[in-house]
C-alpha cells in the first residue's frame, strides 16, 4: 500500500489489527513491524516492508532470532537501535518459553532437564557439552559448559 502506515484504512494497520482481533491474527511481518515500530523514510519503505524483508533475508523468526545484530543492522532501514529491539523482543520470547528453576528446586526427571536448558541451547551453532554438578538432593549446584 502506498504512503506510510497511518495512512493506511485502520483495519490493516498493524497496531489496531491486534488490538480489535488478537496478535495470533497478524503475519510475522506485522509483529516485526509493531516491534520495528518506524521504517525508513530515506528509501519510503514502511516497518512492515523491512519486516517482511527481514524474514525474506533469514527466512524466518528463529533464523532471525540467532542472527547477530551486525548481521541485522546489514538490511536497509535497519540500524543497531532497531536490531537492538529486535534481539531484546526475540530473547524475550526465547524466556517465556523455558522453564526457570528456582535456586532450591529438585531436578525430578531427565523432562525437566530439557525443558530447563532446550530453548537455551537448541540454536547453538556449535556442539556443547554441559554437566551438571548435583547436591545429594538433586538440586543444582552449578554448570559447566564445554564447546566441542
């Protein structure tokens, strides 16, 4: 659509679309757009173009997720405060996802192990070895971790 997104009907404009019908209804791009928040006035492309740019250069959400912000900051419009943004919202997301154990918590079953470290380590682009060092009560003492 031409012209900015403010001057788009209010139905598609990202923004309103989640507020009137859920954010499970907006695309990638949109999301990306709400967190972009501004575009590129330089080149007249719109949050929601250099969202879908993003996901179109690393092909989607968890591909942009472990990209580094040098690697962001390469597309138009996108300097090191929105790939800033970005990386914040994206790790955000990744800690809603894995479980957190409380200091004094027992580990009960190798289930609970992975949902502890999963999302933590499942993008590594290297091989990790990680050991856990136990109490007699199962509960954490501390980890090491050993890149292969």
């Amino acid at each position: 659509m031409p012209g900015g997104i403010k001057e788009w009907p209010e139905d598609e404009r990202p923004r309103e679309k989640l507020l009137k019908r859920g954010p499970e209804v907006l695309t990638d791009a949109e999301l990306l757009a709400l967190i972009l928040r501004t575009g590129d006035a330089a080149s007249k492309r719109s949050a929601l173009d250099i969202g879908r740019e993003l996901l179109q250069e690393f092909g989607d959400l968890r591909a942009l997720a472990t990209a580094s912000v040098t690697d962001i900051c390469r597309g138009k419009g996108t300097g090191p405060a929105k790939a800033a943004c970005l990386k914040a919202a994206l790790e955000l997301a990744n800690r809603v996802k894995s479980r957190r154990l409380e200091s004094n918590e027992r580990y009960t079953s190798p289930q609970q192990i992975f949902e502890h470290f999963h999302f933590s380590y499942r993008d590594r682009r290297k091989e990790y070895f990680l050991a856990l060092l136990l109490d007699g009560k199962v509960r954490r003492l501390t980890r090491r971790e050993i890149v292969t």
